[in-house]
C-alpha cells in the first residue's frame, strides 16, 4: 500500500474548479486541533503547610523469655530417666532427669569406710596421746616422745575431717544424679535421650518461662536522649495480622555496640496467657515529640518514578513536573516533610492521574456557588397568593 491513503475529487459547484486533497496514513495532514485543557477541581489539588509531624523510632527483633534456664548435668554417668518432653509444663523443684547412680553409690560407701578408718586412727592416736601424757607427768618417757605421739594425734584429726569432706561429696554427687527444673516454665528442648551417657555439665534439658517476654532493639545513639524507661511501645508481631501488643522500654543500654553506633534498648511485653513464643519476630516504634512545624505535603501528592521523587503543580495554566528533595514521614497525618523550596501559593496535585505530560494545558475550575437556603413564605405572602 502506497503512503496516499486517500485521493478525494471535489469537483466545485461554480467554474467547474477541480481541487485535489492528499491525507497520509496517521491522519497526517488534517487540521491541527488545539490540545485539550486537563480540568482540576480544588479538591485535586493541595498545597505546601508549615505542620509539625509525628515522630517514631522504629525498632525490630525476635522475642526472647526474660527467664530461661539449661539444666546441665552436675555428674557424669548413663541417663537413666527422662520424665519431659518438649511442650509440657514444668513447675520449680519437678523432677526432669536421672543420672545412673551405680558409681555413685559404691563411691559413697568406700568414702563412707574410709571414714570410718580416720576415726579409728584417731582414737588409737588419741589413747596414745593420752597414755603418753601421763607418763611424762611421771618422767617416764621424754618430751620428744610425747610430741610424737601429739603430732599423730593431730594428723589423725585432719584425716578425719577430710573423709568427712569426700563422704559429703560423696553425698552431694549423688543427689545431683537427679536433675529438677529451677523455675516454672515450658520445656523448650530435651537434649538428651535415657540410655545416652553424658558427661559433667552436658545440657540435659532448657525450661522457659513464657509469662514475660523481651524484645533486644539496637537503635541509633542519636535518638536515646530522648527515650526513657517505660515509654509504650505498639508492637507488630509475624502471625498475627493487624493484632497490636503493648511494651515498654524496661532497660537502655548505657554503652554503643562494638564498631557500631547503636545501643540495644530492651522492651519487655507481658505475655501472661502464653500467646507469644520466643524466637517470634516483632516490629514496632517508640513515640518521640513531634518535630517543629515543618513545610509539608499529603503523602499522596509525592510520586515517585526511577528513583526520583517529584511533584505535579498547576503553574500558569500548564502542569510541571517538579523533582523535590522529601524528609521525614508522618504515616499517621500522612504527611512528608518537602526539604526542596516550591514558589509561594502554588498549587500541586494532591492526586494520583495518569499519562501527565509536562507542560500540557491545565486549568482549575472554579468551586460552586453554594445554593443558599430558601427562606420560608411570609403569611401575607401566602394570602396574597391564595
């Protein structure tokens, strides 16, 4: 197909004139029509207000129980007994684990003879040492001797009382073949199966109490003056949707992490009836005071295209893209701080529209007259009209 699209003969009414018109395809070559002005309502449009915005420090991590506990063996030997499982509830003092006491007990009872031979030295000693004394009251026996005799007697005492030291480590180790929970909690792992031979301080099995959570936040030095112990905090947590739960600051780190700036601030949250786990993942935000009042525009007028941000204003009849610089954020207002200067008065697209073109003709109609109300007919009008 040729680039003539269309050949038109006119043939003219008077003095037969012929006259020949050529359209390209595309309708190149017919009338220019004047583009059309984008009409915009004042409701469209918004413009820049000085407005102090809300302050928040956000912060995030995972809960942490407050009260945890590992329970390790204290003595080696085979598990005998393991009374938990993960999930159960435990109370303080219950029984967790049993550590074989065989070895045990036969330790106890040679410590025990043991013992029982100090103490018979030392009543030899002490018969010695008394028999001794007599004699040398008598001159019998000389000062040398009876010395003798006392050194012994006071050997067998410090013999007696270290066999009475390992008759009660005797003892101790076998009470600490049995392994109880120190706190009321959940059980959160079982380390070890019965059968399996452990050694001394193996972890056995780690209780956590649920009822009082903590959340560990690192934030920036900056922003801690202005923090303080017991500020609320509305928390977020992964799993449960729109549900919110309330914190505190309890603690604030008096020193910045190693290589970084940031301090870790500690947020407790109650958790009395165990909906929370540890290890969830939570995020939140510390109210501060509100900033000054700050040049500011809705949230919805800023767009954002390539990694620039920028505005649309209404400007001598024509609409202009405008690239601005955009600080803090109040998601609650919804509003953003504009850092970049915009001329006085000037009026941008509060809105989302498509296929803006900068430069194209825009106008900003009028609002409506508001309709005032009808006032009520006088009576003599009612006669009059009767």
């Amino acid at each position: 197909m040729t680039a003539v699209a269309v050949v038109l003969l006119l043939v003219g009414a008077i003095g037969g004139t012929v006259a020949l018109r050529i359209v390209k395809k595309g309708g190149e070559g017919k009338g220019q029509q004047p583009p059309v002005a984008l009409e915009f309502s004042p409701a469209d449009l918004a413009r820049v207000e000085a407005q102090p915005l809300s302050r928040w420090l956000p912060v995030s991590g995972a809960l942490q129980p407050v009260r945890q506990a590992t329970v390790k063996a204290k003595v080696s030997g085979d598990v005998r007994q393991i009374t938990v499982r993960e999930g159960e509830t435990v109370q303080a003092g219950q029984l967790l684990a049993r550590i074989d006491t065989a070895d045990l007990e036969a330790r106890l009872a040679e410590r025990i003879g043991a013992l029982e031979s100090a103490k018979a030295q030392l009543a030899l000693a002490d018969k010695t040492r008394s028999t001794n004394l007599a004699l040398l009251k008598q001159n019998f026996i000389s000062q040398n001797a009876f010395d003798n005799s006392e050194s012994s007697y006071a050997v067998s005492q410090g013999t007696v009382k270290s066999a009475e030291a390992q008759v009660q480590l005797a003892r101790n180790a076998l009470r600490d073949a049995i392994a109880t929970s120190p706190l009321t909690g959940v059980v959160a792992k079982r380390h070890v199966q019965p059968g399996e031979k452990v050694a001394f301080d193996s972890p056995l099995v780690t209780v956590v109490d649920l009822r009082d959570l903590e959340l560990q936040a690192a934030v920036p030095a900056a922003d801690v003056p202005e923090l303080a112990i017991g500020k609320s905090v509305e928390l977020a947590i992964d799993g449960f949707g729109e549900r919110r739960f309330a914190g505190h600051v309890e603690r604030i780190n008096p020193a910045t992490e190693p290589g970084t700036r940031a301090i870790l601030v500690y947020v407790g949250i109650p958790n009395a009836d165990g909906t929370l786990r540890g290890g969830m993942f939570a995020t939140g935000r510390i109210a501060l005071a509100a900033s000054a009042p700050l040049a500011t525009l809705p949230a919805t007028a800023i767009r954002t295209e390539g990694g620039q941000t920028y505005v649309w204003l209404v400007e001598d009849g024509k609409l202009v893209k405008r690239s601005v610089v955009i600080g803090r954020r109040d998601d609650t207002a919804g509003r953003v701080e504009i850092r970049t200067a915009l001329p006085s008065g000037s009026s941008v697209l509060a809105a989302k529209f498509d296929n803006l073109k900068d430069g194209a003709p825009a106008i900003v109609k009028a609002p409506l007259p508001v309709p005032a109300p009808a006032s009520a007919p006088t009576s003599g009008k009612m006669q009059a009209a009767g």
